[in-house]
C-alpha cells in the first residue's frame, strides 16, 4: 500500500483529497504537510502523520517525506517564487528515494500561445518532473467551477457579468470532484508517466454562465463581453490592483482563444459517474 505525502493539505484541494483517501486507506499511511501548528494538532487527531513546513522550507520537506514513497505536490499560489518552490519540492523527493510524484497542473490547450503567463508555470513544472527521472502522474485540471463567483462579481444579478473573454468556453470542474478523482487516481493506480486531462464533459461561455444564472434565479442576466483595453480601464477605475487586472485580463484573453475549451472523458471516468454539469455547479455555489 502506498504511503503518501499531500502537500497542501489545508487547502480545498487538498483537504478532499485527503477525505477521499481515508475512506479506504488507514490514516497511517497518509502523511500532510501545513503550515501551521492548529491545522497539525487537527490532522494528528484524525491519525494522520503531520508536518509543519512549507515548500521554500527544504528541511521541513525532508521531514515529512520520511517513510513516503508518494507525494502529490499540489500547485503553490503565485504570491512567492512558485517555480523555485516546486523544484524544492520534486529535489527534495528525489533525494530522499521517494518513488512517485504527482502535481497539479493546468488543462491548457498551447503552451506556447499562453497570454497568462503564471500558466506557462506549470508546463515548466512539467518538465522539470518529468528530468527528475520520478515516475510522474501529471493531472491537468480545467478552470475550477468554483471561480466564477468572483468572476462574474457579487452584483451580478444587479449588473450582469462584464468580460473580455467574447464567446470562449471553458469546460469548468467544481473543485471537489477534481480532487474526488485525484485522490482515486493516487489509491488505484501505478505511477507509469501519465498525463491526465481532468476536465468536464462540456464547455461553456460567459453567455452560458448568464442564461444558467437568469433560469435558476428568476432575474434576467446579461452577459457584456467588451474589448481588452475598456475593460481594462473599468476594473482599474473600479481600484482593482494592477497586478490583480493584469491576471484576471490574462485569463479573459486564453479564454477568448480557447485554452480553457478542451474536453475529457478522463475526469468522469475516475470520478465514477458524471461530473456536476454548469448549472448544477452554479446552483451550489450561488445558493439557489
């Protein structure tokens, strides 16, 4: 059985994971790594081996790989240097003959037409995985269905939703399925270099997003898809940070040009049954 280390492990993602995991493995075999000394004593109560650290601490990471021959390296967030944290991460697992590695990537369509280049990370992450010479599980995850709420913004059956993204889809996933499937995925299978496109069974549009909403809640919604630079203008007149605009128009542009529209049948396949379609989704995360 294996012995796995969920890194991330007080984050959505991770925190279902882990559930999943527990259905059917003993806590023992579990290891986590979080950043604090609360979420630790919670993990410890449950049975499950916990360490404090975090990936730009490479001694914690030597810590909590003791005994692990499996680590599922969950994507860091961009506020440090996201690329030198996951080489700690994949280095340190190297080193201490840990056999399987798993992580968190983006289902993108070209790599090499990216406009949000925080993406072109992961594709580097990829790489580096895949010259470490680690048996490698690599899940490319959809856009989480679980976004567009702030996306589309708290007023939004006041103001409708206002985009860049013109008739781009994307083919969303709720969070917690995707992890549902990872942690299946990590119980079930061996790790032979895989790739695996988690994404849903079918894409949508800003203009789906607006009809699913008018139909659950009663009040009509509109969809505005506007070019780059008024839309732009708007979110920094509106005191959006730059860096903040900067990545939101990034994701419009992909969107736009199809980088979030491609489909899979791989999620439904190891999640077991169908994943939540869009308005299911939208109905959860909007109470309605």
């Amino acid at each position: 059985m294996k012995k796995i280390l969920i890194t991330g492990a007080t984050g959505e993602l991770g925190s279902t994971v882990i559930k999943t995991l527990l259905k059917t493995r003993k806590a023992d075999n579990i290891s986590v790594l979080t950043r604090n000394e609360e979420s630790k004593i919670e993990f410890e109560k449950r049975g499950l081996n916990a360490f404090i650290g975090q990936y730009s601490d490479v001694e914690s990471l030597v810590k909590a790989m003791e005994n692990v021959d499996t680590v599922l390296l969950i994507s860091s967030g961009d506020q440090g240097d996201r690329m030198q944290e996951h080489k700690n991460v994949i280095d340190t697992a190297k080193k201490k003959g840990v056999q399987n590695i798993a992580y968190t990537s983006r289902s993108l369509k070209d790599k090499n037409t990216l406009v949000n280049k925080l993406m072109t990370e992961h594709f580097l992450t990829e790489d580096y995985i895949k010259e470490s010479g680690l048996k490698y599980i690599i899940f490319r995850n959809a856009l989480y269905m679980d976004v567009l709420p702030l996306f589309v913004g708290k007023h939004v059956f006041e103001k409708g939703i206002l985009q860049s993204a013109g008739n781009g889809k994307v083919a969303y996933v709720l969070k917690a399925e995707q992890a549902e499937a990872i942690a299946n995925v990590l119980m079930n299978e061996n790790f032979e270099n895989q790739t695996l496109n988690f994404t849903g069974p079918d894409a949508y549009s800003f203009y789906d997003v607006a009809n699913a909403l008018t139909e659950l809640s009663g009040k009509q919604v509109i969809y505005k898809s506007v070019e780059v630079e008024p839309f732009n203008k708007i979110m920094l007149d509106n005191g959006i940070p730059e860096p903040m605009v900067k990545k939101i128009v990034g994701f419009n542009i992909d969107i736009k040009n199809g980088q979030e529209a491609t489909v899979t049948n791989e999620l439904q396949h190891y999640l077991g049954r169908k994943p939540t379609n869009l308005k299911e989704g939208l109905k959860l995360l909007f109470n309605l």
